[in-house]
C-alpha cells in the first residue's frame, strides 16, 4: 500500500506516505488535503475548555478563502517538508534508518494515567500540523505558573491524571457523575542543565491547605473559588469548580516549588497512549485477581496495552499494602517502563508510532494555554528530553499516617524529611549521582569559600529584596546589626526584580568580607559571584546581598547538600523493577 490512492484510504499507513519525487530526488511526505485517499485527517475546529468553536465561513467558487487570524500558520510551523533521499532503500517499512532529527523528540507528559509522548511532528505537512494543533485542549493558568519555561533555568511541570469518566469505555472506572480530582498528581522537575530529573509524586489522601483560587469563567469573568485548610489534597481539582490553576497553586503552597506548566489527561490516555506504542512491559512478582481495578494478571513478564494497562495503573488491593502508597508504587515502575519503551530506537525510528502517538497524545491533553500549540510543545518536549534515563529519579512525599484518625484514611507530611526533599528539588539538587558541573568549574566555586575572613565589624553590605516575603530586607538587617556585629550593613529596599536563590556580589578586595557573611547566613559557595562592589549611602564601596526566592528567614541557613542523602526512598526510569 502506498499514498497512491490504491486500496481504501483508512487502511494507508502513515509510514508508506513517503513518496519519492522523480523530478528532485527527495523522499516527500504526501499529507495533501485534495489527496482523498490520504488517511491523515484534516485540521478540525480548535478545542477549548468551554468547548466553543470559532466560525470559519467558505470561499465563494473559485476563490481562495482568506484566512483569519487565528487560521494563519504559527510563525515557525513548517509547510510539506521534503526529506532527502537516503543511500539505499527509502525509510518506512522498507529496510534502512530514517534520519532522526532533534524534532522527533517531542517529549510530553501526560498526567494521572501519565506517559511520556515522542512525536514526529517536524516530519509532517503544515495540514496535519494544523490538526495536530486543533487537537489539543487548554486552559487558562489564571496566573499560578511562572509565565512558561525558559532555557535557561530549571523547568517545573504539574502532570495530573483525574478520575472524571470522559470518553467511552470508561463508566466502570472513578466517581459517577463527579467532575473529579487530583487522582494521581506527579511534579517533573527538569535540571537547569538539562543532565537529569526528578518525578515528585504527590499522594492525593494527603491532608493539606487548599488556598484561594482567582479562577478564570467560561464567560471571561474572574471568580475567586475559597480555599479550605485540613483537606485531601485531591480536592484541588474539580471540586468546588477548581480548575488545574488551583492544584498549581496547592502545590507550591505545600512545596514551594513554582511550577511553570500542567498538564491534565483522563483515564482514556494511558489506554491509547500504549495502544499506540504496541504495548508496555511490566513486571509482577506475584499472581494479581484485583475485582475493583479489573486486573487478572500472572506472575511475571507482560506486555500490557490498553484496557488492561488501565487497570495495571489503577490497581492499589493487590499490591503492596493496598493502598494508595502502594498504587504510586505500581506507577511509577509502569512509567519507568514507558519511559523506556518510547526512547528505544523501536519507537524512535518508527513513523508509523510516531504519527500515532502524535495523535493520542493531542488528545489526550489538556494544557495551560501557554502551551496550547504544537509548537510551544515541541519547545518544551525538545528541553524535556535531554536528560538520560538512568538519571530520572522516581519519589513520593514523605509521609505518615494522620495521628488524628481512628482508622487510618489519610496522610500528612513526615518532617523533616519533606521540607528536605522539597529544598532538593527548589534548589535543583539531583537525586542521582550525576556529573552536573565539570570538576574545574566545581573546584573554581569551591574555592570562593576558602582563605581569610573580616571581622563582623568590618563587613560593609547593602541588603536587597529581590523575591522574599515582604520586609525580609528590614529583617535580616536587624538581625546581622543586632545578633551578629555586622553593624556597616543598610536596607537598600527591593532589588527591582526576582530571582530564584539569593545571592551575594562582591569586589575583588572584598573575599574576606563576603566569606565572613557567607559564614553568618549560611551561603552555599555557589551563591558568592565575583563581580563589582557598590557605593552605599555614605559613598563607601559595599558588597550586595540580594534576598531571593529561596529565602526562608534571618538566621535560616541556605546551605543546601550538593547531593541528596541516600535514605530518600527513590527509584530510577533505567532499571526494571517487578511490582510486589
């Protein structure tokens, strides 16, 4: 079968499309919308929360319709592509590599039942671009996120997976006639230096403060959804008319990560998402009959897709200790296996997958809108698939159970060992053993901390908010002048902008003064920049301390382990692990 027209159009697989042009000697994929025979749909109306679709009218006879503004191409979406011809046969089912270029690696997660999603849409026409596009669904972050991910800084991306029953099939499964929640909710922190990940999971019977959500209304309109303390973190979604904005919200209030995307899908993802890469393998170490999941599975290997990958990700009775801890568990080591399936050259080098997964993966999203295009994705898939799978580290909020409960239902944070976990990931710590800085580079920050220290009295530093609470500034010089002798320090109020860790910038013949204040605010040698001194109010040079996000307090050190301690209860992505 080629894209000829021979045969029925809906049998035409996406890898035969490839066809090669006599007149320049290129391999072209076929996507046109005149080819009726062409078994990729064309574009459909955009999706939105609310479901509405703009109006498109038609051209009259003979005439091109103008397009809207909305129909014009993204800047950067790509029109029919040509791909030249290799040296051998042409790729597709027939023998040889097709190149691989840095656009089929769209790395998307997807929440809940959540997998990770490799699409090849840099090899498509703009028409199946387009639709692509139409596929996915957004809404809006109402302000809880960062603004979207940047390349130069860590990436932080909210994945949830609700237990609404939407789409067919699904009627034995979650809540009758809820509109759901926060079912399965993972934090994927990516490095700033893109050499590694940690996937935070968050279990949704733990007992947290839901705070005020502004929630953006199908009519435009803004209404503020109030918030509740001592509450399953679940609720954080669907409840009440909770959108994705406010788990956002929840969890950087309960974690004090800020998180720059979401990204939310039902139970039908996992169920295509598998489907479309021909199955998952799994591992179990015992026999499993769960009733309430639907799972009958023996001991040992399997290769699950679909239906059965949905109860493989559902069932918490079986396995472990039967409960939700366990379910995260089984999840984990499922995803971990996904992980492994989609960056495997089986599914790299396929086009037949990749279209596939290109489609099930739209669909089963719904994004912040500032990801809502196939563009933007394919930024952020491109950022999040740079790090090894060795070095994807799986975890679970450190808990235990509620004291104040009888009958044991819900958690609550085990401390300290949250809060440290918490300061890991803000902090961009990995959970792995992973070379993150060339060891000149780590000597050459190391050594900011080592030689002579001034004397408290002779440390001169202006003090600068730029992104701690409010009259942190007023504070902290209270406290160096009254608790610590640094009487030559001065409020120099807000810095003008936010950043993510505090620092401290000094002059040359002034090392001895920034090691003595590193000493006293417990300063990483990484927050000490070599730069220039300042004039403070009497005109006398001065270092500049610059209170960042990360700060939690005068007299709170900032010190934060260069590596995680190895009592974090963790798993990585590379290594297959069979489920108890």
């Amino acid at each position: 079968m080629d894209a000829q027209g021979r045969g029925r159009a809906d049998d035409i697989d996406p890898a035969d499309q490839w066809v090669l042009n006599p007149s320049t000697g290129d391999y072209e994929l076929r996507l046109q919308a005149s080819a009726p025979q062409s078994a990729v749909p064309g574009p459909r109306a955009r999706r939105t929360a609310g479901g509405a679709t703009p109006s498109r009218g038609r051209a009259a006879p003979g005439r091109e319709r103008q397009r809207t503004p909305e129909e014009a191409p993204e800047p950067g979406v790509p029109g029919p592509r040509r791909r030249r011809a290799p040296q051998g046969p042409p790729p597709g089912r027939r023998k040889g590599r097709p190149n691989q270029s840095r656009g089929k690696k769209i790395l998307v997660w997807t929440g809940g039942t959540m997998a990770f999603l490799l699409v090849g849409a840099s090899t498509a026409g703009y028409l199946y671009w387009k639709h692509l596009n139409d596929n996915i669904t957004s809404v809006s972050d109402d302000g809880a996120g960062t603004g979207g991910f940047s390349k130069d800084r860590a990436i932080n991306v909210l994945l949830v997976g609700t237990d609404k029953r939407t789409g067919s099939g699904n009627s034995g499964y979650g809540d009758s006639g809820s509109a759901g929640h926060a079912d399965t909710t993972v934090v994927l922190h990516v490095s700033k230096d893109r050499t590694n990940a940690t996937a935070l999971s968050i279990p949704r019977d733990l007992i947290t403060d839901i705070p005020d959500c502004p929630t953006t209304q199908e009519d435009g309109s803004t209404k503020v959804i109030p918030g509740q303390p001592g509450i399953r973190f679940n609720n954080s979604l669907g409840q009440e008319g909770r959108t994705p904005s406010c788990t956002m919200r929840t969890v950087t209030e309960l974690t004090g990560i800020k998180l720059d995307h979401f990204m939310i899908a039902d139970f039908n993802a996992v169920k295509t998402l598998t489907t479309a890469v021909e199955g998952v393998d799994v591992c179990l170490a015992k026999d499993i009959d769960d009733p309430d999941s639907k799972l009958k599975l023996s001991k040992g290997k399997h290769s699950i897709e679909g239906e059965e990958a949905l109860a493989f990700v559902r069932t918490r009775h079986s396995v472990g200790f039967g409960g939700d801890l366990s379910r995260i568990e089984i999840q984990q080591q499922f995803l971990s296996s996904l992980m492994r399936k989609l960056k495997s050259k089986g599914t790299l080098t396929s086009p037949t997958k990749l279209v596939k997964l290109a489609e099930a993966g739209t669909q089963a999203l719904t994004v912040d809108s500032k990801i809502s295009s196939i563009t933007r994705l394919r930024d952020l898939g491109l950022e999040l698939g740079k790090f090894d799978t060795k070095n994807l580290s799986f975890t679970t909020v450190p808990v235990i159970d509620n004291p104040a409960e009888k009958v044991k239902a819900t958690v609550v944070l085990k401390e300290p060992n949250a809060k440290e976990l918490f300061s890991l990931i803000r902090n961009d710590v990995s959970l792995t053993a992973v070379k993150q800085q060339k060891k000149k580079e780590k000597a050459e920050v190391a050594a900011r901390l080592k030689g002579d220290r001034a004397a408290a009295a002779d440390v001169r530093v202006q003090v600068f908010n730029g992104g701690a609470a409010a009259g942190s500034a007023q504070e902290t010089l209270s406290w160096l002048q009254l608790e610590e002798g640094v009487l030559k320090s001065e409020n120099g109020g807000n810095a003008g902008k936010s950043i993510a860790k505090t620092t401290l910038e000094y002059a040359p013949d002034q090392a001895d003064q920034a090691r003595k204040l590193a000493d006293v605010m417990g300063l990483a040698a990484s927050a000490l920049k070599p730069g220039k001194s300042v004039k403070n109010s009497q005109g006398l040079p001065a270092m500049t301390l610059t209170l960042g996000e990360d700060f939690q307090g005068a007299g709170v050190p900032l010190t934060v382990p260069a590596t995680a301690p190895e009592e974090i209860d963790k798993s990585t992505a590379d290594k297959a692990v069979c489920a108890k």
